[in-house]
C-alpha cells in the first residue's frame, strides 16, 4: 500500500483545482458507531473473563480467548475485501504476539489481584497511550481539545493506582498496573495494526488470534498452568468470540474511518460497559473507582465532540481496499459502475479540498501545529 497524502495549507497551484468536497459526517458517524460497538463487546467480557478464569493461568486463559476470538475471523472472512497477503505476515505475527498473547495474559493476572470495577476502569489508558503512539508513529493531528481529553483520561487512571483500587493494597495495585501494562500492549497492538485496517478485519482477527493461541497455549503448557474446567473453557471461549473475535474485527472496520488514535477515543467508552456489569455482580465501587470513572467519561466526551476541517491535498496514490463510489474520495470509473462496496487495486488523481475529517485511510497528512 502506498503513501498516503501530505497536508498542504492554503489554495492549490499550477493545475491543482481546489474544491469543497462533501462533509464527510456519513462515515465519521458510522466508524465512531461500529468503535462503539467494538467497545461494547470488549467492555462486557472482563468482568466475565474474572469470574470463570479464576485461579487459573494467564496464558491458559488467554488461549481460549483467542480461540474463540480465531473462530469468529475464519467463519466471517468476506470476499469483497483485500487478503491478507504474504507481505503483511511480519506485522501480524507482532500485533498477534501484543495483542493476542501478552496483553490478555497480563490482564487476566491482573483480575485476580483486583477488583473488577477497577480493572475496568483501568483499560481506559489503553486509549491514551493509543493517541500518543499514533501521534508519534503516523503524525495524526492531536489539538488542545484531544490533549486535554487524554489528560483526564491518565488522571483517572492514575487515581485508581494511587488509591490501589479499593481495600486490599499493595497486591490490588500490583493487579491495576499489570492491567495498565495490557493496555499500552493492547495500545501498541492497535497502532502497529493501522495498517492492516485496509485489509479483511475477519481475516486479520483470524490470523492475529492464530498467533495468540500458539504462544499463549505454548507458554501455558511450559509453565504448568492450571487450565479452567471444560463448562469455563467453553464460556471463555465464547467470551473470546465476541469480547475478543467480534470486537477486534469491529474496532479495525473503525480505525478504517476514524484513524487509530480516534478509534481509541470511542474504544474507551469500553470500560465503562465492563465496570457497570462488575457492579451489577456485586462488585464494591470504591469512591476513587466513581471520581476516576467520572474524569474519564468528561474526557471521553470531549474526544467524541472534537471537529477537524481545513484545506488538505491528497497526492496521487495507488493502494487497496474495499471502497464505495459515493464517499467524495474515489472517482475512478468502472462500467459498468458497481453499487456499494467492492474491492480492488485503484488510483487516486491529486485533489485539493476541504471538509471535516479524520485520519482515516486517506487523511493520514501531516499538520504544522
């Protein structure tokens, strides 16, 4: 795939024509809704993941999440998308073995040594170290709004550590922090995997999970693990399909329109499912728990209410993926002409123009400031 396209400032010159292009809300609304979705499903499953994998080992635990989470992106794989190719397989194997097999097993030692509300809670950094990798790795505009949102969302983070997530002490913080570091894995996971969001997300959660299940499964059977009972296994399993198979493949369709550090915004609404559901089954919320829950919720809104418009330049560029003839981007002719969306390797002309976006596929410019 391609460079994407730089960011110019100003009106075009020579034969460059400068036009309003369409605002793009249509497919903001519909990535931010399906990250929403993403969340949904991930948030529910750590309140379950602590309950049946009690007592047993992290990377036991993480197998049959994954597995399950393999399941879905095998039996969801659409035609009408680009492959996985051979090229890719470097990258996969990295965010397989983040994503897929550190990260889970870090959290699910974490659950034992916390409390469910606060573990929950806790996974809201994984946004916030997502925007600032994304900022690091693909420029992707942070402006004051989308920092100080950041902001309240590590301030909550930090609150729940220094308050060790309830009455057990050291050993819940020790638990919040193996939490914290499954969210900058699952952080890096997410960035590394930006590429990728041009490609088939079932086939990419295929074989992500794939690599997750051999480590985790391997460096279970190493260390002697104690493996949950066969009616756990099965529901961690299906807690992985969903929590994990269905939620990944939705969260890269919306890092597709929204852009990593975006899509991590929207993703943080995750815990807040998770933390409701731990309540719901009788888990104590401390008010630390409530105060970091409240900062972050302020700095979830701000990230879902920020616009970003000005006059951009898309350089010629030739890339593939699933696309529509209707999103004011690409205007290469078929004939006939196909409806909705369909895949394969097309150009796209220079073009200078103005509208609200985000750092999706193809506003991946650079800015000034």
């Amino acid at each position: 795939m391609g460079k994407g396209h730089e960011h110019r400032h100003g009106r075009s010159r020579g034969s460059r024509a400068l036009h309003q292009a369409h605002p793009e809300r249509g497919p903001a609304l519909v990535g931010t809704t399906v990250a929403i979705l993403s969340a949904l499903a991930f948030g529910l499953s750590t309140p379950l993941v602590q309950r049946f994998g009690r007592a047993r080992g992290p990377f036991a635990i993480a197998a049959l999440l994954y597995t399950g989470a393999c399941i879905v992106g095998l039996v969801s794989r659409s035609r009408s998308e680009a492959r996985v190719r051979a090229s890719n397989a470097g990258r996969v194997a990295l965010v397989g073995a983040l994503g897929a097999g550190i990260a889970p097993a870090l959290l699910a030692w974490g659950l034992l040594h916390t409390s469910g509300v606060s573990a929950s809670l806790m996974l809201n950094l994984e946004a916030v170290f997502t925007v600032a990798l994304a900022r690091i790795l693909y420029a992707e505009h942070v402006g004051r709004r989308l920092a100080f949102a950041v902001t309240l969302l590590a301030a909550g983070g930090a609150l729940l550590v220094v308050q060790g997530g309830g009455d057990q002490g050291a050993a819940s913080t020790m638990g919040l922090l193996a939490v914290a570091a499954a969210s900058l894995a699952w952080a890096l996971d997410n960035a590394l995997a930006k590429p990728l969001s041009a490609i088939d997300p079932a086939s990419v959660v295929a074989a992500k999970s794939a690599v997750g299940v051999a480590l985790s499964a391997s460096l279970a059977w190493i260390l002697g693990e104690a493996w949950p009972s066969p009616k756990d296994a099965a529901v961690l399993v299906a807690v992985g399909a969903t929590g994990y198979g269905l939620s990944l493949r939705l969260y890269l369709r919306a890092q597709r329109a929204l852009g990593a550090g975006r899509t991590a915004s929207v993703f943080a609404s995750a815990p807040f499912f998770g933390a409701a559901l731990a309540w719901l089954l009788g888990e104590p919320a401390t008010w630390s728990a409530w105060l970091g829950g409240a900062l972050m919720i302020v700095g979830l809104v701000l990230h879902l209410t920020e616009r970003h418009a000005h006059v951009h330049t898309h350089e010629p560029v030739e890339h593939e993926h699933a696309h529509r003839h209707d999103d004011g981007h690409h205007t290469h002719r078929h004939d006939p002409m196909p409806e909705g969306e369909h895949n394969h390797v097309h150009r796209h002309d220079l073009v200078v123009h103005e509208h609200p976006h985000m750092p999706d596929l193809h506003h991946g410019h650079a800015h000034e400031s």
